[in-house]
C-alpha cells in the first residue's frame, strides 16, 4: 500500500475500506500543538508542531501494525516523508476547522465509530489505536462542513494570495527561450493586450483563441490540488508566485519559458466561487499549505508547495 496523503484520510468515505486504511490514518492525529523548540521539531505550520517524538512514535505504531518496514529501527526516506506530508495536513485541517468555527460534534463520532466497527479487524486494534482513527476522521467530517467564504472575503483573499483558496485561474504565454519570454514580459509591462501577445507569439496550439487560459470546461480556474498533480513543478511554483493582474516571469519548465498573468479577480469571480462551493473544506487545507510557513526538521526535507508534498533536500 503506498503512504501517501492524499489517501490517507477517507475512513468514513468507504465502507469496506482495508485496515491498513485505518492504521496510517493514525499518524494524522497525533499532531498536537507544541511549544518545543525548533530543533526539536519534525514540522512546524503557523507555529502548530508536530514533535519529532510524535513522529517517532507514529512511525513505530505504523511498523508495529506491519504498514511500514522499518531499517535499522527507522523509516526510509520515502515513507519517512510520505507519514509526515500525512501529519502535516492533520495540522492544516484542525487550523481551517477552529478558523472557519467548525468542531467535531458527537453525531460525527457516532457515525465514524460505527463505519469503523463493519471492518472484521477492528477490534484487534488497541484502545488508542480506536481513539486516534476515530478523532482523525470525524475532524474530516467537520472540514466537510465548512461553508465557502463570503464573496468579499475571497476577493480580500484572492487580492493577497490567490492559491490561498485552493485554486488557480492564471493565463500564460509559451516561449522557447527565455530572451523571447523577456521581450514578452516587457510588451505587457508596456501595456500589451495579453491575448493578443499569447497569440503572435506563443508556442501553445490555439494560444490565440484562448489567450492562454488555463481553464475546464467548468470555468476559467482549476483546483491546487490538480496543478501540484498535474502540472509541471516548475509552472506550479511560478504560479503560486503570481500577483493579480501583474505579468510574471520567465519561468522555466520542461516545456520551456512562461509569462504567467494571475487573472484578475472581476474576471474569475464566477468561476472560483463556483469552484469553492463545491469543496471549500478541503480547497482551504491545500491554500493554506501551500500559502502559509511550513518549516520541515532538515534530517527530513522540505516542504515543496508546488507538489504539496515533503521531498528530500
């Protein structure tokens, strides 16, 4: 079974899910707030830690219920990592619950308990083992109960951070080489109508009937979470970086040099409030991440916003 994040958190989504499901959701709920000092710390967000002797003892549950293999008495690098991107995102989801007025309530621990005792195995699992699993899960419950933002709340939002929503509405214009992205850069700074440019001179197919929007047929922005899935990390990182309405770059990529524009907020109004109110819960965490001070123990790695994940030094 891969650790990986972003399937780690889904207990009470899925009735017969495998109980190795349920033991690697245990390390998301280990991540209290603490006031150790730094060095002391496996990951820090907003100034919530996660020890590293909670990240230890997480990694031992983890070994003891055969989901990790340990070497030498510690994890390797990979599922290090992958167990502690997981507890990061345990820390993200409680900060957007307290910050959105959300608390688990007992109506959400009923219904977890109870998807949790249909799977045969569950009751070999330890008293805390139980207790952890079940907090962790019915904290997800509550992030599903998150409403959107009100639209002057995004606006302020969007205007300081536009990935802090959880969602992207850029345009860009694709070059080979960076002098040529340069020259485009400065025709907008001059005033250059960016549709017009993506045309003569992107690389992009039909860069001139779409004006480089990155867009679905839903609307003209697209969700953080697929960007750091999908998307070239290079791109990504460029289009984090992006201001409203403010021409940016070169940014390099495998595809070559970019001229990134984050659209501004009376262009995308429609479509990113229809974007948040079908998930804003879950839109937040990642804007959060990707937006706020993460700061990861150095015997670990970094945290990378434009994949969301800790990868290596």
């Amino acid at each position: 079974m891969s650790i990986a994040a972003n399937t780690l958190r889904a207990y009470h989504f899925r009735r017969s899910i495998a109980l190795a499901t349920m033991l690697v959701s245990l390390v998301l709920v280990t991540t209290g707030c603490g006031s150790s000092p730094v060095a002391n710390n496996a990951v820090s967000l907003n100034g919530d830690n996660v020890s590293v002797e909670r990240f230890d003892k997480a990694i031992l549950q983890l070994a003891e219920a055969e989901q990790i293999t340990l070497e030498n008495g510690r994890a390797t690098g990979d599922v290090a990592r992958s167990v502690l991107g997981a507890m990061l995102r345990g820390v993200a989801t409680s900060q957007i619950v307290k910050q959105y007025n959300e608390a688990v309530t007992q109506a959400d621990d009923d219904e977890v308990l109870a998807q949790m005792q249909q799977d045969p195995n569950f009751d070999a699992l330890g008293p805390d083992l139980k207790d952890l699993i079940l907090s962790m899960n019915a904290e997800d419950l509550a992030l599903a109960r998150i409403k959107a933002p009100a639209e002057k709340e995004v606006a302020a939002m969007y205007e300081k951070a536009p990935a802090s929503l959880g969602a992207l509405c850029v345009q860009h214009i694709l070059v080979k080489e960076s002098v040529t992205a340069d020259k485009v850069l400065k025709l907008l700074q001059d005033g250059g109508d960016f549709k017009k440019l993506a045309g003569e001179y992107s690389i992009e197919p039909n860069a001139g009937e779409t004006g480089g929007v990155l867009g679905s047929a839903d609307g003209d922005c697209l969700l953080l979470s697929d960007y750091q899935a999908q998307f070239d990390a290079g791109f990504t990182a460029g289009a984090l970086l992006a201001k409203p309405g403010v021409p940016f770059g070169p940014v390099k990529s495998s595809f070559g040099y970019h001229v990134i524009l984050s659209r501004p907020y009376a262009d995308i109004t429609l479509s990113l409030n229809a974007l948040l109110a079908k998930t804003p819960g879950q839109m937040l965490v990642v804007g959060l991440l990707a937006t706020s001070k993460v700061t990861v123990g150095s015997q670990y790695g970094h945290f990378d916003a434009a994949t969301n994940k800790i990868v290596a030094n």
